[in-house]
C-alpha cells in the first residue's frame, strides 16, 4: 500500500494499542477478531479507483484526512429537543452522539412488550453467543475496507431485538446524530437487529446533526430476519454537509422474511452507502426504494448488492437520483440470482435527473442469472427535467425556480408515497425542497 | 389591449410569421383560421411566452406592456391565457395544488391577497361546476390519464379559476366530440365578458358555431391574409383554403 495515508495511519495506530471495546467489556475473542482485521487493513488500505466498486468514487481526499477517533465527550453534550423528533415517530427512540449510546437523550421507559433494545456492550458483558457469531462473519475482499475499519474500531452500538411472534407497532427511532464541535472526529458504530419469526417491527433510521466541522463517521447495520418476520425500515440521512458517511447495511432473509425499505438521501459530502442482501429462505422478499439528491458537490455513491439463494425469492428495487450544480451521484444496482434460486423475480429501476451541465450521475444496473425460470427486468436512464411540463406551469404563472421544484418532487413522487409513517411524507417532501439549491437559473 | 404589428418569427432557422399584425380590444373574440403549417400555433405559443421563437422584426404590446420582454409567468400574472393544443401530463403533481400554487403565484405577483385552501376550494367547486367537470379530478395529477376531452376542459377550467385578460385557445376543437365541443364551448362563453378578449386558433370553421367571433382572420403563409366577420369563416368552410390561396395571389398581383 501507498506509503502516506494518514486517515488509515491513524486507525491503525489506534487500534494497535487496542480500542476499547463496547462499553470497556472485556472479551478476549473480540480482541482476536480485531487484531486479525487490523493486520488485513494494514495489508490491503483503502481501495482505490482501480476496484471495480470504487471506479465513480475516490478516496483519495478522505485518506489524506486525519480525524481524532472518538468523543470522550460525546456522552455529555448537549443537543436540543428539536434534533430529537420526526412527525410521527412516537415509539421508543434510541439516540447516539458521535457514535457513543445517550440514555438521557433517548426514550426506552415505554418499551412495548417482545422489543429489546440494549447496547451491544451490554450483549458483550452478557457474553451472548449471538453476537460473536455476528461479528465474525467473514468480511469480503479490498472492497470492504470501512467495513473492516467499523470492525475494528465500533465503540458501542446498538442491539434490537423483536422476540417471536410481537408486532410492534409504532415505530422506533434510531437517531445518529454528528453535533458540531472545535474537532476533526472521526467515529464507528454498529446495529444489531434481530426479528424473530414471524416478529414485525417499523423502524426509522435517521442520520442529523449541527456539525459544521468535518467528520467522518462508519455506521455497519447487521438485520437477521427470521422465518416469517416483516421490517419496515425508513432511512432517512441528512446529516450536514461536512460529514463523510460510510454504511453498509447486511441482510439475511429467511423463509418468508420480508423487508421492505425507503431510503432518503439528501445531507453529507461524501456518501457512500452499501445495501447487501442475502435472500436465504425460500420465498423471501427485499423491496428498497430510495432517492438522492447531491447538490453543491455532494457526491453520493449508493451500492445494492443482492443475492437470490432460494427458490421464489423476490427482490424490487425502484431509485431515483437527482444532481444539480456540481453533485455526483453514483447507482450500482447489482443483482445476483444463484444456481438453485429458481423461480426468482428480481426488478431494479433507476431513474435519474440532472439539472446543470456539470452534475453527474453514473448509474450501473447489473443482473446475474444463474438459475432457471426466473423473471427480471432491469432499467436505468439519465434525463432531464422536460421543458414541456417546465413551460406549461410557468404559464400558468409558476415563477420558474418554483415550477422546477415542483417537477422535482414529482420526480420523486413515487418513492415519497410509500414512506412510512405516512406523516414523514409532506415531511421529506418539504427537507426535499429545501435540499434542493435556492439559484437555479433558466 | 394586444397589439401585433408588422411580426416576423423565426423558429429553427425558418421564417413562420412574415409580417403579421393584428388589434385586439377587450371583450372582442378574434377567430384565427389557416391551413396547416401557416404558423397559428407558432403565433400562440409565442404570446405565451415559449422559447424557441425568433423575433426577426414588429412588436408586441399587451396592456401597455412590450410583451415579448416578459417571462411566461410575468405574462401569466398580467393576464395572458394559453389553452394549449397538447395538454401536457405532468404525473406526480396534484391538480389543485398546482393550480392554486400558480393562481397565488399571479395574485402574489400583482400585489393581490393569496387565496387560502377555503377561499381556493370555493372557488373550484364553482367553476367545476360549470364545466360539468367530475370534482375526483382535482385530485389527479395534472392531465395525467386524462382522456383527450377532459384535458381540453381542464384547460377552460384552470382558465375559468385563473381569470385572465386575454385567453388564446389553440385547437381547442381539436381530438373532440360534438358533445365534448359543446361543452367547452359552452365553458368559454360563460367567460365572455366586456373586459375578457379571447383569440380562438382553429383549421375547423366547426367551432365558431358554437363560438361565434367577432371577428375572423385567416392566417396563410405567415401572415393575416384576410380579415372579415363570421361569415368569412363560412365561406372558408365552402370554398377551402385553396380559395384563399388564389386570393393571396390576385392580392400579389394587383
């Protein structure tokens, strides 16, 4: 690996003398399992452009980055009511700050019946087999570098668990928040998130925050679902734009297991966001939908990466991205369906809109079949707004900026209409407009 | 109130308007006729405001104003209406927010008081009403799914609830039955008003049945060729265009 990469250096260097692990917890397999992983990301570093999954987006910047890893104050630092609430998430909140778990801040006191919601630091000290097995889950080639990295230096995270057969109704709000501090910081968290069979759970993921000073921040998701269990996951990121954000999200689906998933994408400077699905059980459904939107020089890079492995699986995946003024965005849409996964139906649509000459959207469908009788489709286009609609509403008497806004949500529209609490529709509608850059010229 | 003089246009390198001029005074309804191609629909869409026109030579003045310096909004808010041909569908966004979106638009513009959701909603269930128009449409995308006879008379609606000084209808008739005629027909002459001037577009004399002008002008070859009262437009529907192209000839000649 190339000789200075001071972002990596000092993962390393910090992980040598060992990062404390989820809430100071000993354990001395976790201890292995990180020395091993450090020694492959000294070995490999970060990848670069010459990685088929890293051709649209680069690292180099970043690397040349040092961030210090780690609030120590994080656990005492004060954030206002207003970050903490979404119209109409009113279940139980769970709230991080720069990765570190804030029981002040979060609202477990009403925890409906068959839901558990702990540290994964409190997993440990109980010495729970669940998540060693978890943990030790081979993580793939160069390409997974942050994943490693998250590995190996997550300070806490959080654990969530749906017993059997519960239905949770109102949904759960997992809050990361990145606040603004004097501080480069640097920081890596993981979720654990279990459903049991036949066990259902809404859940909305929120990345916000104030933070006007860089960061850099890993968020690893793990979702094992089980026979017959139902998710409603809402992803919802604005994080500020000095934030550089890497998740990777890894679902296991077994036998009827159904997740069906909304993600909005509009804050960050640099995004990269991973959605890896396992279709184990026969019959099991992954639906994503999902938009971004980089503005300014946002660069977005959104990865789905997923694997039919049983017969009558189904998988849909429907994005849209939008880039104005100097944003990037980046869709690879892979689809494998494996030898023995016959009957699988796999549907992936990406439709993009660029506004200004020098945005940029790079978007790559890519559909494996190794099985028989399967049904796919797979679509991808890169436009622009249409003049047409643009002139029919201004003639009307829609001022120019406000008509191609409309159009824009209309672009989205259809992935707006499926969110879930429906009260966080007109919600993201309004951030979406917002988002979306004030000048915009003719 | 608009006052066309001496028009040359030029649309991708081809001249379509070649020294047209024509008066319009308020509460007049002006019939412009013409073969395909003479440059009816050119003439529309350029008063409204689209881009792609080249304006070679004359002028254009509406209320005072130079109309050719205004943006399709600013020519909304001071009053021009255009029915279009093609109703465009825009999927996603709703009928009623973007048409009171746009009427406060204009209002804001004036320096009018904006219509709140009550104000607004009365509104459009007296208009709707007018044009036997279902009230489930409001709550449709704009156009999108509409049959050709619903887009036609959703245009003379949004025209209805946006009340403007000057309305073109470009091929209004166009793609209608005779039922669907009559009704917007019916839906245009209710707004007939001393102060309301509407330019009607057709290749059909079948419309100013039911619209009767005041005046007819038959567009040919880029110009106003002849001007008259209704009964001009009968003798089009005799004699066809050709006729008029004789006479543009005798009128070369002479």
């Amino acid at each position: 690996m190339s000789a200075c990469v001071p972002l990596l250096d000092e993962v390393l260097k910090q992980a040598a003398v060992g990062q404390p692990y989820f809430d100071g917890a000993e354990s001395a397999w976790l201890a292995q399992l990180r020395q091993g992983e450090r020694a492959v990301l000294a070995r490999e570093g970060l990848p670069d452009r010459h990685n088929e999954a890293w051709k649209y987006t680069s690292l180099r910047a970043l690397a040349q980055q040092r961030f210090i890893i780690g609030d120590s104050e994080a656990g005492q630092r004060p954030v206002p009511e207003t970050e903490l609430h979404l119209p109409g998430v009113d279940g139980p909140r769970i709230v991080f700050v720069h990765g570190v778990f804030r029981a002040d801040l979060s609202s477990l006191q009403e925890m409906p019946a068959g839901l558990e919601v702990t540290t994964l630091g409190q997993v440990l000290s109980t010495g729970a087999a669940s998540l060693r097995s978890w943990m030790e889950r081979p993580i793939a080639d160069g390409a997974a570098a942050f994943e490693r990295m998250n590995l190996v230096m997550a300070t806490d995270g959080v654990s969530l668990r749906v017993k059997a057969g519960f239905h949770i109704e109102a949904p759960v709000h997992l809050l990361y928040l990145g606040i603004d501090t004097d501080a480069k910081l640097a920081w890596h968290t993981r979720a654990h998130i279990e459903l049991q069979a036949g066990a259902e759970l809404s859940l909305v993921e929120h990345y916000a925050g104030s933070s006007q000073s860089e960061q850099f921040a890993t968020v690893v998701s793990e979702i094992r679902m089980h026979e017959d269990a139902r998710l409603q996951l809402t992803q919802i990121q604005h994080a500020t734009e000095a934030v550089t954000l890497v998740r990777h999200e890894h679902f296991h689906l077994a036998p009827r297991a159904h997740v069906g998933m909304h993600t909005i994408e509009l804050g960050g400077a640099l995004v990269r966001h991973e959605i890896e699905t396992l279709l184990e059980g026969e019959g099991a459904i992954f639906d994503t939908c999902g938009l971004f939107a980089p503005q300014a020089r946002q660069h977005v890079d959104i990865r789905l990466d997923i694997r039919h492995q049983a017969r009558d699986t189904r998988s849909s995946a429907t994005w849209r991205g939008i880039a104005d003024q100097r944003g990037h965005g980046v869709f690879h849409g892979g689809i494998v369906i494996e030898r023995g996964a016959d009957g699988a139906d796999a549907r992936l649509h990406n439709k993009n809109l660029l506004l200004s000459d020098r945005a940029e959207i790079d978007t790559q469908p890519v559909l494996e079949i190794y099985a028989d009788e399967v049904q796919a489709a797979h679509g991808a286009t890169v436009g622009q707004i249409n003049e047409q609609a643009l002139f029919y509403l201004r003639s009307r008497g829609l001022p120019l900026a406000e008509a191609r806004r409309l159009l824009m949500v209309a672009f989205c529209r259809e992935i707006l209409d499926g969110i879930f609490p429906q009260s966080l529709q007109e919600y993201l509608a309004e951030r979406l407009i917002k988002h979306l850059p004030l000048s915009m010229q003719g | 109130m608009l006052q066309i003089d001496n028009l040359h246009v030029r649309v991708a390198g081809k001249d379509i308007l070649k020294g047209l001029s024509l008066q319009v005074q308020p509460g007049e309804v002006h019939a412009v006729m013409g073969p395909n191609g003479a440059g009816k629909s050119t003439l529309a869409n350029l008063l409204a405001g689209h881009e792609g026109y080249e304006v070679m030579a004359g002028s254009v003045r509406f209320l005072d104003r130079n109309l050719l310096e205004l943006q399709p909004e600013e020519r909304a808010a001071a009053g021009v209406f255009l029915a279009f041909q093609y109703p465009v569908e825009i999927p996603g966004v709703n009928n009623t927010y973007f048409l009171r979106a746009a009427l406060n638009a204009q209002r804001k513009h004036r320096g009018e008081q904006e219509l709140d959701s009550v104000q607004f909603l009365k509104l459009v269930r007296e208009k709707l009403a007018i044009l036997d128009l279902a009230p489930d449409l409001m709550n449709r995308s704009v156009n999108a799914g509409f049959s050709g006879g619903e887009k036609k008379r959703n245009e003379i609606f949004q025209m209805a609830v946006l009340e403007p000084r000057l309305a073109i209808l470009d091929e209004t008739d166009s793609g209608l039955d005779i039922d669907a005629l009559k009704q917007v027909a019916e839906g245009v002459n209710r707004q007939r008003s001393a102060d309301r001037a509407f330019i009607v577009v057709t290749h059909y004399q079948r419309l100013l049945d039911y619209i009767v002008p005041d005046f007819v002008h038959v567009l040919a070859a880029g110009r106003i060729v002849e001007s008259g009262t209704k009964e001009l437009a009968h003798k089009l529907e005799e004699h066809g265009y050709a006729w008029v192209a004789e006479r543009q000839l005798e009128g070369a000649d002479a």
